[in-house]
C-alpha cells in the first residue's frame, strides 16, 4: 500500500506558465516596465523566486513580489 503521493498538477494537467507569465508581465508594467514573456519564463522556470529576484535587482523594485502575489 501507498502511503504518499507526488503529484505534479502544473504541467501534468494544466500549464500554468502562461498564466503566471502574463501576471508578473502585468506586475512588471505596473512599475512602466516592458518585458517579453519569453524573457519572464525563461526565469519563471527556475522558480518564481527567481525571477522575482532578478527583476527586482535588474530594475530595482522592492515590491514586485508583492504585486506580483496579487495579481496571479
């Protein structure tokens, strides 16, 4: 018998790199800045953490994660 189970919901089921993607796109605008969603994914793949990060360092926004976190 089972006794845990992995599950991996997001690429198994439902991509959800698009939608995540097209959030922190708009998160970045809210600051006037315009970046390719091909350019967020590729760091959105790593972790959203990372991409976070580098964002915030490469443009220096304090509260992208915040607003990040509300629009996704």
């Amino acid at each position: 018998m089972f006794k845990h189970f992995i599950w991996d919901f997001d690429g198994t089921l439902f991509n959800t790199y698009p939608h995540m993607a097209r959030a922190f796109q708009r998160a970045l605008r809210d600051f006037c800045v315009e970046e390719s969603l091909e350019s967020i994914l590729k760091h959105s793949k790593i972790s959203v953490t990372a991409a976070v990060n580098f964002y915030k360092e490469k443009y220096g926004i304090e509260d992208l994660g915040r607003r990040y976190g509300e629009l996704n």
